[in-house]
C-alpha cells in the first residue's frame, strides 16, 4: 500500500491524553466501534487489536512481561509494538499506526466502508418483512453478529428494540404482546442461561396460543457436542415448547428459515425458535441474496364449517329455549360477529377468565366471567341454559364449563375440540365465519325467550352485594372490592389491563368491570410475574399508529408476589419512557397459596414475604411512586398515577382476607 492510499484510507483517532500511558503500561481504549490495547514499551507506542486470535482475550488487560505482551486469558506472548507471536509461529495481532501529538496520542484507523450484508442482516430484514416490529432481548456475547443486524434494523425505524433485566421478561412481552394483537414480536437472549431464561414466558406462548418468534445464541459449532462453556442443546431444551426450531448453518437458505419460522408462528399459534451459531452470524450474505415475506405464503383463515356440522348445530339453537353464548381467548378477534348473533338469540353472552373483556359488562346481554375468578351472574345462566353454545374456549377445569348440558363447541384448531369431554356439537371453523353462518341459518321462528332483563336482574344483585363488601374493614388494609372498584372508575374504558395470579387476580376478575378494557393474563400456565413484562408488551402496541391499541392506556395489576419476579423491569420502562401504571396490591405474604393451605387443613408456612417499601423502590428507579392504605385515598392515587407521563406504581396495603 502507497504512502498516498494510506493516508487517503486511514482516519486518525485520539485516543488518549498527553502522559496517558505510562512506561511499561498497558490499557484497553475504545475507538469508534472498535477496542484497543495500547502499550507503551522502549519509549515507543503501540496499537494492537485488542483481540487475541486464539481464544479472543483482552490484550489490553494483560501485562508486559519479559519484554512480552501476555494474554490474561492463556498467557500466550505478543511483541508489545509489532504484535508478532514468538517463535516464526503466524498467530500474531494486528496493529496500527501511531501519533504522539502535542495534545496526545492519536491511532491511525482503515476508513469505514460500506457495509456488507450479513446473514443476519438478511435474516433480520426477512423478519421485518413478516411484520415483526418489536424485539425483547439482552445482548450477549453469543448473539453479538444477530443484535449488530437487529440494530441496523433498528436505526432505519423499521424495528423497536427493547433491553430488559431479565430474559424470562422478554418472552412475557412478546407473548403478551400476540395475545393482544394476533401478530408476532421476537425475543433475544444468548446461548445457554439465556435462552433457557426465556423458557417460562414461552411456555405461556406456547399454551395460550400466542405467536412469538424466539431468537438465541449459540457457541461455535466447531465445539458444540464436548460441553464448551454456556453450550445447551437448545432444540432439545426448546423441543417441546417450540412448534418449529432450526439452527442456522453456513449452509442454510438463511431467508427461507425465517420465512418458515413466523409462518409456523402465525399459523400453528405459538413458539417459533431460531438457533444463530456465533460463527454463523456474520457471514456475508451472498451476491444477490434477497430478503424473504409473507406474500404468497400464507392462504386465507377463513375456513367455513362443514355443511352438515353447521346443519347439526342450528338444529340445536333453532330448538333452545334458553340458550347461552361462552366465549374463550380464542374469539378475541371474532367478537362483532359472536355478539351480533347473541343479540339475534337474545341469550347471555359469558366468558372465561382468559376472555373476560371480550364482551362489555355494560352489553345488555354480557354476564361476565364464569368460573372461579367469576361473577354469580355467569355461573347461574350457564346453570340455567338449555344450550350451551362456546366459541374458542378449551374447557378447562378453572372455567368450569359444565359437561351435562347440551352443547355446541366452534373452534379453529380441531384437537380443542372436545379436548376434556365428548360434546354433542363439535363445529370446525373460523370463529367469525362461524358465527355469521349461525346468524344467516337461523331463521324463524326461534324458541329461545328474551333473557335481556333476566341479565340486567341478575347484575341488580350482584352489584347490591359488592356495594356492601366495600364498606367492609377489619382494620388490616384495604378490601378487594374497594381496590377495584375504584380502578374500574379511574381506568380508561379502552385500557389495555395486564394481570398477575393469585387472589388479587381472582378479584379483579369477580370484582372489576369492563367497559371496552382489554385484559392479559398468563391463562393456561398461570405464571407468577407476568403482569409487568406483559404490560411492556402492550405498550409497544400502542405505540403503532396504525393499530387498534394506538395511544391507548396500559395498567398492570399484581400482588407482591409476582411483582417481586420482575420487579427490576420497572427500570426498564424508566429507561424507554414506557407510560404504564402497575398496581401492586401488597399483603406480605401469598395470600393465595396461604388459602390454599388452611383449607387443605395445612398449617400456613413459608408463604409471608419481607417486602421493602415499593412505592420507594419505584421512586429510586426514577418512576412515580405512592403508597395507599385507606380507601379514600385509593380514587385520587390511582388518578395521580395514570395521569403519570411515565411509569408509575401505585402500592396498595390490602388485607389478605378481604378478598
């Protein structure tokens, strides 16, 4: 290289102060994006990679030693100016010209040029394609090539990318975040504890059919198989969580295997799992290799029942005197539909815990949850029904769906259909394009009466008798009744509501009322903790101006229980300025397994918690805090909190027994 092509390619850098190394010194220095160890031997400068070749140690936390650089790693020896390995061997380190100036010590750098796409770029840019907006993760050592990609991404606006505390909180944001909106967002973790860190908030995916696309590290493939450090058999160890796991090889069609992921996603409802070897992710992409899409992948959803399955269940609705409508998680997008032919029957409309929302307690015909977390209202009319009919619900034993009436199962997944129990109507359809042919076969006459003021009857009662547990006080903090009571009038009607387990969850179920609210929760696997990390996911959908959750308001319930799991992410919302409001209703101890204990004839142990302040913690972390004991400080903190341009935590004291 000419003395002109070098001066033309190289950019100086300052990178330290005059009399900033020493004789005999040693020290790393970050320049730009790159990192260098700096030595000073003999009066002279040097500038080495920092990076050793063998096992990539930090030169520049070695020493010289016998005229030696020694790698802290392996304490193999480098010439300290000229990065030559002793002993002819060619494993020496790069370096590169060096300046002392007047005002310090400069560092010659080859000028940036242009990038070169990588795999991982390509892979990324095929994700964006699918419509993955949103990335949880923590970036490691193992996923470094993939999150350099995902940044990119990133900077051109295409791609939000949030660092959590905790990797379990990366997957409980992008579950939560496809409960609400049906598509997929990613989560990021590194091989080995990483990745296995994301296992339990995929499990809730996985369960409660939510697409998520879960990205990992992983070690050289060179030494995958001995038991290098952090080397986990991830298809393994994701093998029953994940409906489609790949490692990516040098050989892959790297584009093709995300087009096969998020349509495995989309599709089969759940986990999608893609396997980045670190040598892997940085690859060159290939000449013309081209990002792949959905178009042309996936067909049209709206799978019409069978003719003589419609037939059968319109016979049974034709003849029903006092028919009910049960809607699950599963009709969350089909709820137009459903209720318009509730209204036709003119029969009550209920939910499960998981769908509770989904039908506005305010609907003339809406009855609320049915089931242990539920209202009277719901569990009398399904006693009173001569016909169930139950839309995207599994049946399971905390609903409570009885098996001794008559009934008419619509779901989009054949094996949920009379999963617990054989039903006399099993329907394998689209829920909506169900639903619309139920309402177009019905005809007349119908023998279903008017249950309309039978529902409003029943809510009459209902509402007197929470009215008298709200003024109930034993003196041991506030009741569940007037906790959500008063969040039921402060909360927005569009609010998008993420909630824990345990009693305050069984409460707010009984206890809170929707307007329009939409409700998340950890259904199926129940998961502790999952209230926080859920609500960070919701609050990406509102931030998407061409979504339905557009500006919408984000509140997070919980008990101290499953606030303490992922309590450190409420500095991440700090950090992105995520406005979200968690309420944490706090009785020292967790009250539900405590119930469980004394009613199992147990002695209750191990349950009481040692909780610090939270409403303090929540300050120190630069979000709003405030501490409530008496009800009528509960509407004006609430208000306070939401109203919050930021995260916000309201800590109630709550006595366990009121519930």
């Amino acid at each position: 290289m000419s003395d002109d092509d070098l001066k033309t390619r190289t950019v100086w850098h300052k990178v330290l102060e005059p009399g900033g190394l020493a004789e005999g010194r040693v020290r790393p220095v970050t320049c730009g994006e790159r990192t260098l160890c700096m030595t000073r031997f003999g009066g002279r400068v040097g500038a080495l990679d920092n990076k050793c070749p063998h096992q990539g140690g930090p030169l520049g936390e070695g020493s010289i030693e016998n005229g030696m650089l020694r790698c802290p790693w392996h304490g193999w020896d480098f010439h300290p100016l000229t990065g030559e390995s002793p002993g002819g061997f060619d494993d020496g380190v790069a370096t590169f010209p060096v300046e002392e100036r007047a005002d310090g010590i400069y560092v010659g750098l080859p000028g940036a040029g242009d990038h070169r796409s990588t795999v991982s770029d390509l892979m990324a840019e095929t994700m964006v394609d699918w419509g993955v907006r949103h990335v949880w993760g923590m970036v490691g050592h193992s996923n470094l090539g993939l999150a350099d990609a995902l940044r990119r991404q990133t900077e051109r606006g295409r791609l939000s990318y949030y660092g959590i505390r905790h990797e379990g909180a990366a997957a409980f944001a992008a579950s939560a975040y496809g409960k609400l909106t049906g598509r997929p967002a990613a989560c990021l973790a590194i091989a080995g504890p990483g990745a296995t860190n994301l296992l339990t908030g995929l499990w809730d995916a996985h369960v409660d059919r939510s697409p998520v696309l879960a990205l990992t590290g992983q070690v050289d493939t060179q030494v995958l198989g001995p038991g290098a450090f952090q080397e986990v058999d991830l298809q393994a160890a994701f093998g029953k969580v994940a409906r489609w796991s790949q490692t990516v090889l040098s050989t892959s069609r790297h584009a093709e295997l995300v087009n096969l992921a998020l349509k495995t996603s989309l599709l089969e409802r759940g986990v999608a799992h893609l396997i980045f070897p670190d040598e892997v992710q940085n690859l060159p992409a290939g000449d013309g290799a081209k990002a792949g899409g959905p178009a042309g992948r996936v067909a049209a959803l709206e799978i019409a029942p069978p003719a003589a399955a419609l037939e059968a269940a319109l016979a049974l609705l034709r003849a029903a005197r006092r028919p009910v409508v049960i809607v699950g998680h599963g009709a969350r997008f089909s709820m137009d539909r459903v209720t318009a032919l509730a209204e036709r029957l003119r029969c009550p409309v209920l939910t499960t815990f998981k769908g509770k929302g989904l039908v506005s307690d305010r609907h003339p015909l809406g009855c609320g949850v049915l089931g242990r977390s539920g209202t009277p209202i719901a569990s009398w009319f399904m006693n009173e029904a001569d016909c169930l009919l139950v839309f995207g619900a599994s049946f399971s034993d905390h609903t409570g769906i009885t098996p001794k009436k008559p009934t008419i199962q619509v779901d989009f997944d054949p094996m949920a259909l009379a999963r617990f129990h054989a039903v006399d109507v099993p329907v394998w359809g689209e829920i909506g394009v169900t639903a619309e042919r139920l309402l177009a076969g019905l005809g007349d006459p119908l023998a279903a009466a008017d249950q309309t003021a039978e529902v409003a009857a029943r809510w009459a009662i209902w509402r007197r008798e929470k009215e008298r547990r709200l003024g109930e006080n034993r003196g041991h903090g506030l009741s569940s009744a007037a906790v959500f009571a008063a969040l039921a009038r402060q909360a927005d009607e569009d609010a998008i509501v993420a909630v824990d387990v345990g009693n305050n969850t069984y409460s707010f179920g009984r206890y809170f009322e929707c307007a329009r609210q939409a409700v998340l929760m950890s259904g199926y696997l129940g998961s502790i903790g999952f209230a926080l990390p859920a609500a960070l996911g919701a609050w990406a959908a509102t931030r998407e101006d061409d979504g339905p959750f557009a500006g919408r308001q984000v509140i997070s319930v919980s008990g101290d229980g499953g606030f303490g799991q992922y309590m450190g992410e409420l500095t991440t919302a700090v950090k992105y300025g995520i406005k979200l409001t968690h309420v944490l209703l706090n009785n020292s101890q967790l009250g539900k397994i405590s119930k469980e204990q004394r009613s199992g004839s147990w002695p209750v142990w191990q349950t009481d918690l040692h909780n610090p302040d939270f409403a303090a913690y929540a300050r120190l972390c630069g979000a709003h805090g405030r501490r409530v004991e008496r009800a009528e400080e509960l509407d004006d903190a609430l208000r306070e909190a939401l109203d919050h341009e930021g995260p916000a935590l309201v800590e109630l004291i709550t006595d366990a027994e009121l519930i």
